[in-house]
C-alpha cells in the first residue's frame, strides 16, 4: 500500500468518527481534500487534485472539490469546529500565539484570519471574508473576529497576537489592552505620531542610529486618538536599510524581538 492509500484510511477513518451523519459522498470527498492538503502542502485545488490517487481524471476531481467548497448545505463552522477543539484543547495548556492576516481571494474579496502558530505552520482557527481591498480591513470586522477568538479560548489562557501595519488601528490596541491575559506585537506605519519626550513626533523622526533597536515605553499612540500608555519597538530592517516600528505592551526588547522572529 502507497504512503497516500494509508494517508488516506487513516483520514477517512477518523473523519467517520468525527461525522458519523455526514453523507457518504462528501465524506470521500473530504477525505481526499484532506489528503490532497497534507501531501500538496497546498491550497489550490488543482495542485491538491494531483497529489491523490483518482481512477478518473484528475481534472475532475478538482471540480468536485470546488462543487464540495461550494456546497451551501456543508456548514463550515459546524463541521470545521472538531478540528480546532483538537488542536487547542492541545495547545491552550500553552502559551497560544496567535497570527492574523488578510489574504486577497477570488471575486475582489478579502479572507481576513487568524490562525495559531505552531510548529513554523499557521492552522487556521477562525476567518471572515468581505468585499474590499487588502489591507484595509475596518476595525468593525477585526474587532468581531477577536471577539470570536476570544469566545474559543479558555478565559484564562495566556495569548501573544502578531499581526501587521493593518491591525494597528486605536479601537483594535485599546481591546487588546483590555485583554488581562493577552499581549500584542502589531506592526505600525512610521508615520504615525507619538507623544515622546514632551512633544508630539513621527516614528520616522525618533533620534535612532543605524541598525540601533529600543523600546519606548509608556507613550501614546497617534495624535488623532491618542491611545495609551502603550509601549512602541523600533528595529532595523538589515534587507531596507530602515527602521520598521510595532505597537505593543510587551516590556522587554529581547522578547518582542523573539516574537517578531516568528
């Protein structure tokens, strides 16, 4: 037997326990889905299509996928939620580390996600899709996803969320700090204000040197709305030759640093 024909037992045993209720034909069809992921290590139907053992054309089977990602009767949150209970009943014993981006999909929409680092992979946890362009997700959206992550997690389980220059904005910092069990490293833009030794100065203008690295701490953040105290890291990008800046309330340098790293 080939290493995809016990790739694909083993899947289709557990998801039998997982869906005892689920239609025969869907439940093969998630089965080779499953398995055309994990040996494709790809989301493209297509390459996902090719790395399973179809008697019939491969081409085929791609459509059939995209008939089953399509089909209004397969409740994703239902049938999605078995596999995050798994993994984080096994990782929420942990510190979580959390990851959120948005990725720019078919039909000018917008798959804006979070997902859970582990092991240099990121497993989705939970998404929302929306018309728009990338990189200019509202808070509004955002801050229901939280809420969601939030909603999953055990109320005391201790979270660090990266995230870039779109997830910086003052409604989104200012839950974050209301969180009493998470911290956050976001990337900011360097032309945002702070208020910094008594005036008020873009990140871009900081008195920083080549390839120096600090921590302000206890500043605000954005004249405009002016949330805080909240603590503002400064690295040097090696490859752009500039400094890039994250919002965070993170204390120590060397831990931001290691966060950042991921």
């Amino acid at each position: 037997m080939s290493d995809a024909a016990r790739l694909y037992r083993a899947i289709l045993s557990h998801l039998i326990r997982l869906y005892p209720h689920m239609l025969e034909e869907n439940l093969i069809t998630l089965t080779m889905l499953i398995t055309g992921i994990l040996r494709s290590k790809s989301g493209q139907l297509k390459k996902i299509a090719r790395a399973v053992q179809y008697t019939y054309k491969k081409e085929s089977l791609g459509e059939r996928f995209r008939r089953f990602v399509r089909n209004k009767n397969i409740e994703v949150e239902v049938e999605y939620s078995p596999f995050v209970t798994m993994f984080l009943s096994a990782l929420s014993t942990e510190q979580l580390v959390l990851m959120i981006d948005s990725t720019k999909i078919g039909g000018r929409s917008i798959c804006l996600m979070v997902s859970v680092y582990y092991k240099s992979r990121a497993l989705p946890l939970t998404w929302v899709i929306f018309k728009g362009r990338k990189g200019h997700s509202s808070q509004k959206i955002q801050l229901a996803l939280f809420e969601t992550v939030k909603s999953m997690l055990p109320a005391d389980c201790p979270v660090i969320l990266l995230g870039d220059g779109e997830f910086d904005g003052s409604q989104v910092v200012q839950w974050f700090d209301k969180q009493p069990h998470w911290h956050y490293v976001c990337r900011t833009d360097e032309t945002n204000l702070i208020w910094y030794q008594e005036q008020w100065i873009a990140l871009k203008l900081l008195s920083l040197a080549e390839g120096q690295e600090t921590l302000l701490t206890n500043v605000l953040f954005t004249q405009n709305n002016q949330v805080g105290p909240v603590n503002i890291l400064a690295v040097w990008h090696k490859t752009e030759k500039r400094h890039w800046f994250f919002v965070t309330n993170f204390g120590i340098v060397a831990k931001v640093a290691q966060m950042r790293s991921r």
